[in-house]
C-alpha cells in the first residue's frame, strides 16, 4: 500500500499497464472512499445521527451541517457498498442504521442527535438537499440495511423524508431532491399520490429548463454549470436506472449522451475540471456524469476515456492537497481556499464528492474498469467546440492539455433579479475560464472582464445575453452583449451597451469589444488570464485596435491555483461606438512562443508572427491571420453578430 502525498489515504500501488495515464484503478476508488468515510465518522456524534466536522458552520448552523455530514458521506458509503454487491468490511451501514433510528426518533429537538426538520427552502431548506443523499443512500443499500430495519424506525424515516414533499424547494436543481426521496419511498413500497406528484412536477420543471445541446439552465434562468452533472443529469438518470426504467433511461440517457459531447472536453490534461460556477469545493463530483453515462452506456465515449476522465479528477485532487492530513476533505479547491466557497458551505459541504464514487456501481468486470485506459479528448488534437445552447465556445491545446471555457451565456442571475453591481460573482461573470486558473477575488481587480468607467466607477457584468456562437475545422466563435451596471452613481448610464465577441484558434484568442453609447470622458479597460507571474502558466494580452499600451495589475488575494498572480490590462478612452480588439493567450506548454505578450516589450514585427492584418471598417473587423492567411471577418449589426471565417 501507498499513502497520497498529503493525506492519511492509503492506497493501493499504481497500475501503469491498464491504467497508463493515472495509475488508478477501481481498487484505487474504493480505497479513497474508504479512507475518507473512515476520516468522517471520527467525527460522528455518540448515536452517529450526525458527523460534526470541523470547522466554520455554513450559514444553515451546526445541527444542519452535522446532517450534510452524515448524508453526503452515506452517499459514498451506499455506492461503494452497492458496487461490490453488498460486502461491507468495514461495518459502515451498521453505522447509518444506527444513525437513521438516532436522527429520525425526535427530529426537529435541539439535542445532540435529532435530525432538523425539513421546511421551506427560505425557511430551513438544507434538510431537504440531504433528504436526496439520505433516500438514495437507502435505495442503494436496501437489501442490506432498509429491509432489516425495524418498521418503527422505517415508518419514522418515511415521515422525516416526507418533509421534502411538503416543502418549497428552491427553483433550480432543488425539485430533484424530493423528485429523489419520492423514488425512494415508491421503490420500496410506500408511493401514494403525494410521490407521484412530487416527481411529476420536477420533470415537468426539468423539461422546462433544457436549452438543448445536452445542457439544463439550472432554474429558469441562464446559469449553466457544473450542477448539469452532478444534479440535473445524475438524479433523473441514476432514478431511472435503479427502477430498471429502459424508456426513462432512454429519454434522459439520450441527453446526457449530448452533454457528454461537450462536457467531457472540459478536462483538462492533468485531470482538473473547469475552475467554473458555484459549488466548487465539490471538486471530483464534476466526473460524476461521466461515470454514470460510463455505468448505464449512455456516452460517446469509450470506457477507456471515461475512467480516464474520472480517475484523472479524482487523482488531480488528491494529489494536490483536496484531502488533509486528518483524511477530511477540506473546504476550498486545492487546498482550503476560502474564495471557492460559497454561504451555504458547511464543513461537510465537500463531501458532494461523493457523487462521483457513482462509478463504482460498475463491477470490476465492468468495461469501464476491464478496458484499458484511453486519452481523454483534452488530450487528441486541439479542438474548438461550441456550444450554442449554454453560450459557450471550449477550446482545447494538446500540447499543454490546458482547455479554457469562453462565456458567453451562463450568469446565474435569475428572471425576476435585478442587475447589480454588488451582486457581481467572479465565478460567473468572467468572459473566459480554464482549468489552470482561476478568477481572483472579488475586491481585486477582475481577470478576463471588460469593463467600461464611468465618473470612476467601474462596471461589472451581470445578466449575459447570447449573440451566437458556432465553429469550424480548428476554430470557433461566441458572442454575447450585456448591460454595465456600476457600483457606485447611477446604476447604469443610458444607451451604454457592450458587445463582446471572442474567436478561438489554437492557443489564440481574438477577443472583439464593441462599445455603444458611451459618455464623455469614459474609459474602457480589457483584463487577460490570471497567472502567476514566475509559473509555468502564462498570460498575454496585446492590443491589435483601439487599444493603447499594455500593462500589469497585481491580484494580491491571488486564485484558487496561486498565491501570488498578475493580470494583463488594455485601457482605452472611448466616446460613442466604439470597436476595439485584441490578441489573447493562455498556455503552459514550455515550448510556446508568446508574440502577443504585453509586458515584455513585444514589437509589432513579432505580432506579424500571429497576425499579418487588422482592419476596421464602421462595425465590421477583419482579422488575416499569418500562419496560414485565413481570414476572420467580424460584423456588428443591430443587436447582431456574424462571424466568418475562411
């Protein structure tokens, strides 16, 4: 046995031979859920109703997190369990048996074991997100821990679980928990009316919220995330898939199948997911949809590529400090990381990790663990992929396995919200994202964001309207334009209007900015990728129009990838319409040359290298491109975009 650096997980010796990208195997799987249940449970109150973990309670209190403890870690427990048919060597569903009858014999008491109730999601809602781990926990071990239970304590537990059906979830994700507790309650007999309509109404909202391309809005909005995989896919899928539901399985696989086309693309070549949306500190939960499309077969991958992604992401985390010295998984990305999180994250909050131990529902003669381990499609050819449904264009390098997220339609900002600056969330409201970085914090100054200044007020960017997005062979292109609304002043100034437009190529990114009806005396100012100015990652920005000279801004708070970073900056002073734009870059591949740095004293001759031509004509930017004098023509219309390229 070995032990992961920087964590009391041991596990076994790497398999290089069917494991020659991550040494990882499914014994790999089950030793790391092993050791970090074992870390949990020292935490466990006397009746083990709840695992108190340590560290600051999330904004739901103490007795709530303990319940997020025990649940997210029975989540894990019942995979690992059910995936090896019922063996149990270390005793864990004794202890949730245990636990269940200590938490449901007085819920609702303020005592050292009584689980809270479960109301409104405005009210006491986190119960009801646990209530899906605790059902699906149940419905995955049922032959070895619900069907031996006393029917006092089952009748007890239906009644706690209930409370989920009788509640307002909130309007996202959230109606697929007690879509989850009713599946439960009906697999084991005790469906009614009241379960039947629970389920109804989450896939009534589920069907609702699909934009197409394999990928939900999480809510009625535009907030497009990891949550596709880890919530709006899993549930009704895995639901479907424990009942033996072929049409149901057909119906959801068939869109988590699509989803996969363009989601298993946002790994990177070392493992990491994209560093993108709320909920991070769930971190190896991203591969959680592809391991369920890998246990049901709905996914266009092989299962050599699938373990790779998943083992990738599990292994990426482990060996960068996700799990301490304890054997708990701590709050943050790496390592603790207080920028990642959000109000809701408790002490147990990461153990949403569980969700990818989904995979060990494939025994070991499963294809997904007999077949060798393949590339994953990070690392094929470079590729640009867009995504017009969610706003996105992914692009990917092969040599340095770095993919980067354009954002061009995911802003969690909900249909009845306003717009307001102070509401600005770094994990949403970046024009780009990858999977070696991260965005810095709020109170610096903001990576990858366009921003206009007004009376010395500097914009944000909220609600992201989408202008198109498609892609070529070795190219892509997205578009979007939203409202700048500032913090300070008037909120937003009249006619002001921004349109963005980014095209991908290789390493490169075109980055396009038309900036309408903007007052006297306003300046605009571009950002580039956060990185840390001595890594191996590095950053360029270069103006090719409108642009005047670069220069570097310090980020003191740093990412959740560096402690020290800088960010490129463009400025310009802008009156009325104005069109500028920009040569972009991330990489860490050593062998790279940069001819589109900022802070390096550049010259003109060397941009030639990247870029023979820039026109602008009114709204229209041509762009002749020198490796191959393929040229990009970009068109502003009213309220349009088109984008050619050839």
């Amino acid at each position: 046995m070995t032990v992961s650096a920087g964590a009391r997980l041991a596990l076994p010796p790497e398999d290089r031979v069917s494991s020659p990208y991550t040494g990882y195997t499914r014994a790999h799987w089950e030793a790391a859920a092993d050791g970090m249940l074992d870390a949990a449970w020292r935490w466990a109150t006397p009746g083990g109703a709840r695992l108190d973990l340590p560290g600051p309670p999330s904004h739901s209190g103490v007795r709530s997190d303990g319940l997020e403890g025990y649940a997210r870690t029975f989540l894990a427990a019942g995979f690992r369990v059910a995936g090896a048919g019922g063996k149990d060597p270390n005793g864990l569903l004794e202890r949730y048996a245990d636990g269940l009858d200590a938490g449901t014999r007085t819920p609702g008491r303020d005592d050292a074991e009584s689980w809270p109730l479960i109301l409104d999601h405005h009210v006491q809602g986190q119960p009801m997100v646990e209530s899906a781990s605790v059902a699906l926990g149940l419905r995955l071990t049922r032959p070895w821990l619900w069907d031996r239970l006393a029917s006092d304590v089952q009748d007890r537990a239906e009644h706690w679980l209930r409370g989920a059906l009788r509640h307002v979830p909130a309007g996202n994700n959230w109606y697929l928990f007690p879509y989850t507790v009713a599946g439960f309650l009906e697999s084991v007999g005790r469906g009614d009316a009241e379960t039947a309509r629970a389920r109804e109404r989450a896939l009534e909202l589920l069907e609702g919220w699909y934009r197409g391309d394999g990928w939900y809005a999480d809510g009625d909005g535009r907030a497009f995330d990891h949550y596709n995989g880890w919530a709006l896919h899993l549930y009704p899928l895995l639901d479907a898939h424990l009942a033996g539901d072929d049409e149901e399985s057909a119906r959801h696989g068939a869109r988590l199948r699509e989803h996969l086309e363009s989601f298993s693309l946002m790994f990177g070549g070392d493992g990491a997911p994209l560093h993108f949306g709320r909920s991070l500190t769930y971190r190896f939960a991203a591969g959680a949809g592809v391991g369920l499309g890998a246990v049901t077969g709905h996914t266009p991958l092989t299962p050599g590529a699938s373990r790779r992604v998943v083992s990738g992401s599990l292994r990426y985390f482990l060996e960068r400090g996700a799990v301490g010295d304890d054997g708990l998984l701590s709050l943050g990305w790496h390592g603790p990381h207080a920028a990642t999180l959000q109000s809701y994250s408790g002490p147990a909050s990461p153990y949403w990790a569980s969700k990818a131990f989904v995979a060990l529902l494939a025994p070991a003669e499963h294809p997904l663990w007999a077949s060798p381990e393949e590339a994953a499609p990070s690392e094929g050819p470079d590729r640009v992929v867009s995504v017009p449904a969610a706003g996105f264009l992914v692009q990917s390098t092969r040599a340095d396995g770095v993919v980067r997220l354009h954002n061009h339609g995911s802003d969690h900002v909900r249909p009845d919200e306003g717009e307001s600056a102070a509401d600005e969330d770094p994990h949403y409201a970046r024009l780009a994202y990858s999977t070696v970085t991260g965005p810095t914090s709020a109170a610096n100054a903001a990576d990858n964001h366009l921003s206009v200044t007004v009376g010395g007020a500097r914009s944000a960017r909220r609600r992201i309207h989408p202008l198109g997005a498609g892609h070529g062979d070795g190219w892509g292109w997205a578009a979007s334009w939203h409202l700048p609304v500032f913090p300070a002043g008037p909120s937003t100034v009249p006619g002001l209007r921004v349109e963005s437009v980014t095209v991908a190529r290789g390493r490169h990114e075109l980055r396009v900015h038309r900036v309408l009806g903007a007052p006297d005396g306003a300046r605009a100012e571009l950002t580039g990728w956060a990185t840390d100015p001595g890594g191996a990652v590095r950053s360029r920005l270069r103006g090719l129009h409108g642009w005047g000279v670069p220069e570097d801004v310090r980020a003191p708070q740093g990412t959740a990838f560096a402690r020290r970073v800088t960010v490129p900056r463009l400025a310009a002073e802008v009156t009325g319409t104005v069109v500028l734009a920009a040569l972009a870059s991330l990489t860490a591949d050593p062998e790279a040359a940069l001819p589109d740095g900022a802070s390096d004293g550049t010259s003109d001759e060397e941009l030639d290298e990247v870029v023979d031509r820039v026109e602008v004509a009114g709204g229209t930017v041509e762009v002749r491109w020198a490796e191959d004098g393929a040229l990009t023509r970009i068109a502003f219309g009213r309220g349009t975009v088109t984008v050619d390229h050839g």
